[in-house]
C-alpha cells in the first residue's frame, strides 16, 4: 500500500508536468495558427483585389453579358474582408497600431461597398461605367497595400510577444519542477522515516497478537474445564428427571419432569456455546462434516422445537426445494445450531402465527465448484416469522460482517446475547454469509447461505417426491398469507396447480382434485356445507384446521404440525396413485 502511495505521487507530478507542457504546446500552436491566418488573409485581400481589378480591364464587347461573374468576383473580395473583420484573426487585427489597420479596413469596405452600384450597371451590359470602375479600384490599392504592410508589422510584434511569454512561462515551469522535486525528495525521507516507524508498529502486533491468542487459549481452556466438571450433575439432573417422567404412580405432573428436561438440555447447550465460542475466538474450532439425508435431519430438528412451538400455539412448516439433493456433505452439527438458534428467536419475538424454513439454492452464488470429491454447492437457509420484529438495537447490533477488517471480533456478546453471537460466527467460520430484514409488526427474515459438498455417487440423489398427473388442481384455504404461500411452493413441488384462498372463502363450487382446509373464519358457518359439497365430489380434504379434524363423518384427513413435504406424501401418493386413477 505504501508502494503504491509513492507510485500515485510520482504518477501525479509526472501527469502535471505533461499538462503544463501540452498546454504550452496547444497556447504556441494557437499563437501560430492566428499569426499566420492574419498574414494570409491580408494578402489574399491584396491578391483579390488584383483579380477584380484584371478582371475588369480584361473585359470586351464579347463578353456580355456577364452572367454573374463580375459579382463572382466582387464576392470574393469582400469575403476575405469579413475574414479579416471576424474571429481571433479579426480581434488581434484590430489592436494593430492603435486601430489604424481597423480604420483602414473600414476605409477598403467602404470603397467597395459604393462599387456595387456600378458593378451591377455592368452586370446589366452597360459597360459605360467599366472605366471609372477601374479607376476607382486602382485607388483603393495605396489604402490596401498601407494595411498589408499595417497587419504584418503587428503580426511580428504579436508573434515576438507570444515567444516571450512562452519562454517566461517556461522559466516558471522549471521553478516548479524544482520545488516539486525537492519536495518528492522530502515527501520519500518522511515515508522511509514512517516504515521504520510501522516496521516497529508491526513486530509489537505481532507480539500483542500472540499474548491475545495465548489468553484466548486460556479462557479455553479454562471453559472447556468448566464444561467439563457441569456435564456429570446436569446428566444427573436430566437422568432423575427422565426416571420421574417414567414412573406413572408417583404423584409428579408429566409437565413437571418435561420442563426440568427441557431446562437442562437449554443449560447443556448454553454451556457448549461458551465453549464454542472460546474455540472460536482461539481459531481452533474445526468443523467435522459428514453426509447424511437432508430432509430428515432438518425434520429432526423442528421435533427438538415442538414443545416450545406448541405452548406457544404456533404453526411452523418446512420447505426443501427439489434442486437441492437428498444427501449433502457438510457439517451437521454446526448447521443444526444455527438453525435451532434463528428459529428459537422467531419463537421468542412470535406471540402468534407462523415460523417458516425453506431450504433452496441460494440465488447470490449460483456456480458451482468443481473438487475431487464431488461439487461445492451454496444452499440458502431462510426462517420468517410472522411476529413482531427484532428490537432496533438488536437489529443494529447484528448488521455486522466479520469479514470486513474492522468487524472482524462480529457483534458483542452483550448486545445480541451468546446464542446469536455463536450462530454469526459459525456462518462465516463456515464459509457463509448471514443477512435479515425486519419490519415492525410484521415480522423477521434471516438469510443464511452455506456451501456444501454433493459426493459423486450423491450428486443426483435429489429430493424427488412423487408427481400427481397433469393438471391437478388443489385448493388451500388459508387466511396466513405466509403459511399459505409456503404450503403452495410445497404442493407444487408434487406437480399440483395451486390455488390460494387468502381471503380464507372455502369456495365450494369450485371444481378441484383436492383440499388443504386450514385457518379461516369462515368455516363457523359455511364449514358443514363446504365439506358436504366436496364429499359429494369425492373430493379428498387434508385439514390441519381444528374443527374440521373432529368432524369424523366427512373423513377428513387431519396434518400435524410442522408441516413437511414428507408428510404430505404417503397421502398424496394414495390419493392420485395410477391405480387409484385408471386410464380412460
């Protein structure tokens, strides 16, 4: 960088040097064009003058009438007069001797101006008036030969001028080359003077760097120790807790022995994120990827979640897109803390409705990498909520990006707390990248794109669920735009035209092969007759809406949440099978 400072400099002087002496170049060209311009004029002015004169005198009977011609060359003198009177050429002329050349001028036009009355007699064949035509041109030529010797006088004057101040411009540029110079020199002593002085700067980083690393490694250890000594009492806890939730005859709430679980499986964690965190910060954290399916890890870990989903009464739903493959190699483990930490924040800012994931390629790097195992792809990890949103001192705090030198130590861990601390540093210490938007009373969105590895004999292996015939119609009745839009990118995913009722309308009439009944508040009152309608079609009904589910005599086939594709398979596959829909 410092290289590349004095090379800017040198750059700089050397492009100044070449303006001043291309500007001089163009101000001694200009000075010679005009110079020379004013001398030619005034001598075709002269040699004009001649033309017409021999023109005239030259004239016979044979030669009328003119046709224009002697106009022709009147014209041609009186053109270079408004050459001379006009432009940079006329400006300069007109400084010559005090005006004198201008008065001249003045004089010449004027004489030849009073021609025309002449001259168009002789146009017209009258050629009475040739002689005095001629006569009165002779007379002019003493005005016009004092002004040529006028503007040519003043030429060389106008001329030596300019050379001289060319030359002192010159003198000026040399005394500027000097001082610029002198000081390149200075300016490279105080830069030679300023790298021993960061030569110094750097061997102490170094050195306070190392000390860093050391008490990072320390409190490493140090927490590693503490982690260490807990886990035996808390595998006590958990363990009694486990033996009371078994044993039915003892007076214990099942709820009881659940949330002292729960509560050391949160300490656990909580624990193992501190430890995490210290490996981190000591750079000695590595990541153990693995392959496993997919689909049924991420399902896993929603089941984690289902007690705190269902206390709080929201309806959570995943989404895989069918471009991502069943398979992946990556880090499990890492993947599944991050993910249990964003969606244990859209449960906490999330009194009611709905938390979606979908896994999909991400859209900000499509290309894939090829490497000797396989291909390294980048998955994209998005959870909304239809909550409140994240505090704007929250959402300040993690618009922070470790990669920049100046963030590099990510947010504080007293601002955004450990759990969303660990979950920003994994993503880049995973190779990723971590964005949100939020929106007051609407809700939050965390992007998180990860790469991964697709093996060889994996890299087709895609999550390819059955497809329903051509042109399958379903219908989803749904009032929670989000969950609505979700439940259809799933459904599409079995090749089934979808159709959303936002408005939560059950739109009986409709002609559809199936229907997915959800929230909407009009089934108090059109419910009965709704389902009476699709029972009479044979229309198949998959509800997750509480009403609909207790209404056994219109067989309705109840979900459970989290929805996942793989739960609405099995049903979708018995419903639209080929035996179950023969060929015409």
């Amino acid at each position: 960088m410092l290289y590349g400072f004095i090379a800017l400099i040198i750059t700089i002087t050397v492009a100044v040097f070449g303006i001043i002496t291309s500007t001089s170049d163009s101000s001694k060209d200009n000075s010679r064009r005009i110079f020379e311009s004013s001398l030619w004029n005034a001598l075709q002015l002269q040699v004009q003058s001649y033309r017409l004169l021999n023109y005239l005198i030259e004239l016979d009977e044979s030669d009328y009438p003119l046709n224009g011609r002697a106009f022709f060359e009147y014209d041609l003198l009186m053109s270079r007069i408004d050459l001379l009177r006009e432009g940079q050429v006329g400006s300069l002329i007109q400084g010559f001797e005090e005006g004198r050349t201008t008065r001249l001028l003045n004089i010449i036009n004027g004489e030849l101006e009073l021609l025309s009355l002449n001259l168009s007699k002789i146009e017209m064949g009258d050629h009475s008036y040739l002689p005095e035509l001629i006569v009165r041109i002779k007379q002019i030529e003493v005005q016009t030969n004092e002004f040529i010797a006028l503007v040519n006088k003043g030429s060389n004057e106008y001329i030596t001028d300019q050379h001289r101040t060319l030359q002192r411009n010159l003198d000026y540029i040399q005394l500027l080359s000097i001082a610029l110079l002198i000081g390149l020199l200075c300016l490279c002593f105080f830069i030679v003077k300023g790298l021993a002085e960061l030569n110094k700067l750097f061997r102490r980083n170094s050195r306070l760097e190392v000390s860093i690393n050391s008490v990072y490694k320390d409190r490493a250890e140090m927490l590693a120790f503490i982690h260490q000594e807990i886990r035996s009492p808390i595998n006590a806890i958990l363990g009694i807790a486990k033996t009371l939730h078994g044993q039915k005859a003892l007076d214990v709430p099942t709820s009881l022995s659940t949330h002292i679980e729960e509560s050391g499986q949160q300490l656990l964690q909580t624990i193992g994120m501190f430890s995490d965190l210290a490996l981190i910060d000591a750079k000695q954290l590595t990541l153990s990827p693995t392959t496993e399916n997919l689909p049924a890890m991420l399902e896993s870990y929603l089941a984690e979640l289902e007690p705190q989903l269902t206390r709080k009464g929201l309806i959570c739903i995943l989404y895989i897109d069918p471009q991502i493959p069943s398979r992946v190699h990556l880090d499990f483990a890492r993947v599944k803390e991050i993910l249990i930490t964003l969606l244990q924040n859209a449960i906490t800012y999330t009194p009611s409705g709905s938390i979606s994931l979908q896994i999909r390629p991400a859209t900000s790097n499509a290309a894939v990498l090829q490497s000797a195992n396989g291909d390294t792809r980048v998955m994209q990890i998005a959870i909304r909520d239809t909550g409140l949103g994240m505090p704007t001192e929250l959402q300040h705090n993690l618009r922070v990006n470790p990669s920049l030198p100046m963030q590099q130590e990510g947010p504080l861990l007293s601002k955004v707390g450990v759990s969303l601390t660990l979950c920003h540093k994994l993503v880049y210490l995973m190779k990723g990248e971590m964005h949100f938007s939020c929106a007051p009373g609407k809700g939050s969105e965390f992007w998180v794109d990860i790469p991964f590895d697709v093996t060889n004999h994996a890299a087709s292996d895609k999550f390819t669920p059955f497809l329903c015939p051509p042109n399958t119609q379903v219908l989803v009745v749904e009032t929670d735009i989000h969950l609505a839009k979700i439940i259809g990118l799933q459904l599409a995913s079995f090749n089934m035209d979808v159709t959303l009722s936002k408005e939560g309308d059950l739109q009986a009439e409709i002609d559809v092969d199936l229907v997915i009944l959800g929230n909407t508040h009009h089934f108090k009152r059109e419910g009965l007759d709704a389902l009476e309608q699709w029972q009479e079609r044979s229309c198949p009904v998959l509800s997750y809406h509480p009403q609909a589910s207790l209404l056994t005599e219109f067989a309705v086939i109840p979900l459970q949440f989290p929805l996942t594709q793989s739960q609405f398979e099995p049903f979708i596959r018995r419903i639209f099978a080929p035996q179950n829909h023969p060929a015409p």
